[in-house]
C-alpha cells in the first residue's frame, strides 16, 4: 500500500468518525441511563451509563455495575467496564450512503435472508447498483451482526492478550429493548476498563513515546497474524497507551470488528493476503505522524546496537590491544642489531 493510499485511508477515516461524532453527539443513552443486557444462560444484569465514549461504527459507553451484580456474574472488582453496542441506527455507512433508519424497514429486513456473494461475503447495494431502502437496510443490519461476530472471534482467538495488550472482554450478549422500540436485538460486548490514552492524543508530546511503543506494537501485530488475525483498521484512536510508571508506557490494540480471520488459507496466502490488508503500513504511517521515520524500520535498534558495538570495539578495545603490542614488542633497532 502506498503512502498516499495510507493517508488518504487514515484521514478519510479521521473525517467520517468526526463526522458521526458530531452528527450523534447528542448522545444514544444519556449518563445515568439504566440498561438491561441479557448475557445467556439467564443471566441479566442492569448497568448504568456512566459516559458515552466514541460513535464510530459502533456506540461504546463505559458503565457501572453494582458490586452485587458484579459478584453474581463472576466479574473483577471494578466497578466500571466498557460496553460496546452493534446499533446498525449508527453505522457510518448511512451518514456516507444517506439511508437514515427507520422502524418499519428494520422489522422487514429483520425477516430476509443476507444477500452473500459465493465466498460468503455480503453484497454491497451499490454492486448491484440498487437505491431500495429495504436492500440497504438488509445490508446495515447484516454488517453490524457480521462486525459484532467477527470481533467476539477475534477476542477468542487472541485470548492470551487479553488483559495484556488487548481489552478483557468478558461478555457478550444483547442490549434489551422496550416493545416496539426496535425490531432487533442489539448485539454487545462487555470489556475491562483501560485507563489509558489513545495515540491520537500524543500528537502534542510524542517524547513521551519511546522506540520500545513501536516494537511492541510492531511484534503484537505479527503475533496476531501468527494466530490469524489481520486487525485492518490500526489507526491512532484504535491504539491505547497505559501507563506502567516511570514515564513507559504498555501498549493496547483495540476494535477488531473490521478484522480479518484467517480460514482455509494456505501459509502462502495468507502472508498474500496480510501483506495487502497493509496493519503493518498503517502502523508505519501512525509512526510517521508523530515524527518517527524509525517507525519503518523496526530492526533499526538491533543494527544501532551492532554499530555501537562495533564502534566500541574500534575506539576502545582494539586501541587498547595496540597499545599493549607497543608496550610489549620488541624494538626495531634491538632486532637490526641481534645476531
């Protein structure tokens, strides 16, 4: 991927969740709202809005759950948690295509099979060159249910980082609605609290970050793709610095509903097929945003330690092993005058 797709990619992206924000800001569910999620296996709990965070693809909002409740569904102490709700009412897509929802045609797109290609893929309207409302609608509600499935696989199959360089996840479920509200149950996901910051604000102070960020991002996308996980949407809001002291920082990946899940690949294609989904360029391009050109050059460090050894051995060591040959040879006006 070149540096001009990257960044047109990244600021179109930058531009479209401005644009929602901006368009939703009057909030989903206001702070203080109660909500009931059913998990399965009749476990329901109620949560209470404390924030709404971000209206990208998808609403989150961290919540409150009461200590009681907490205890009865086996969860950590905290008392705050991240809720991430798939509201097709919400996805980018119809700000871009305007298709705004409605009621109606979400309770008959409710009753329609997906339109898929062979592959499995969903058909965009715009590929078969349709404005029906309806076929739109079809096509919200499946990518929203497809995202929530997608991410709840990926959080499964990489469920040795969590908690370490991905959110927690703990549950999942849906979002109960009051009759005749909605026509659909809303897919969401539960994760642990993350007191970090995003990446996008660093912009101000990048001297906090170290050539050590950049590695370990750069190692924890290889590793997802060992596991077979291309995340396809790294930008700077989806990267979370958590502090861990003395000015170092850990970092986390969030959002996996636009990734891509290795299946019947062989080695061959899949290292095709990672290298044009372009995480590792993104990450580069995120770097070089914040001014640093290392970015693109993650063995850098190991070649300026080789130098610096190199150097070392120059200046100092093999300096020394002349000085000492000097020290100890024999002059050469002593060898001209031997026997």
């Amino acid at each position: 991927m070149s540096g001009e797709t990257q960044s047109f990619l990244q600021d179109a992206t930058s531009n479209a969740c401005l644009a929602i924000q901006n368009l939703h800001n009057t909030d989903y569910y206001d702070a203080g709202t109660p909500l009931t999620l059913d998990l399965g296996a009749a476990r329901r709990v109620t949560v209470t809005v404390v924030q709404h965070l971000s209206s990208t693809t998808s609403q989150v909002f961290t919540v409150k759950i009461s200590t009681d409740e907490s205890q009865r569904l086996h969860l950590p102490p905290s008392d705050i948690f991240v809720m991430k709700i798939f509201d097709s009412r919400f996805l980018k897509h119809r700000l871009e295509d305007d298709h705004p929802w409605n009621l109606e045609l979400e309770t008959k797109a409710r009753e329609m099979p997906a339109k898929r290609s062979p592959d499995g893929e969903l058909i965009h309207p715009h590929h078969v060159g349709t404005e029906d409302p309806l076929e739109w609608e079809l096509f919200y509600q499946n990518t929203m249910l497809d995202m929530f499935n997608t991410e709840k696989r990926a959080y499964s199959i990489l469920r040795s980082f969590q908690g370490r360089h991905i959110p927690r996840c703990y549950a999942s479920g849906t979002l109960w609605s009051p009759p005749g509200e909605r026509a659909v149950s809303l897919p969401i996901l539960l994760f642990g609290y993350l007191d970090g910051e995003p990446l996008a604000s660093f912009h101000h102070d990048a001297t906090r970050i170290t050539r050590k960020v950049y590695s370990s991002l750069h190692r924890l996308l290889r590793e997802f793709k060992r596991k077979g996980v291309a995340h396809t949407d790294i930008h700077d809001h989806n990267i979370h610095l958590v502090s861990v002291g003395r000015g170092k920082y850990r970092p986390f990946i969030l959002d996996f509903g636009c990734s891509i899940i290795r299946e019947g690949m062989t080695n061959e294609e899949w290292e095709e097929e990672y290298d044009e989904l372009g995480d590792l360029d993104a990450l580069k391009y995120v770097f070089r945003r914040l001014g640093f050109e290392y970015g693109f050059q993650p063995d850098r460090g190991i070649k300026n330690l080789l130098r610096s050894i190199l150097y070392l051995w120059k200046s100092h060591i093999l300096d020394s092993v002349r000085a000492m040959r000097a020290k100890f040879a024999t002059p050469a006006f002593l060898l001209s005058q031997s026997p």
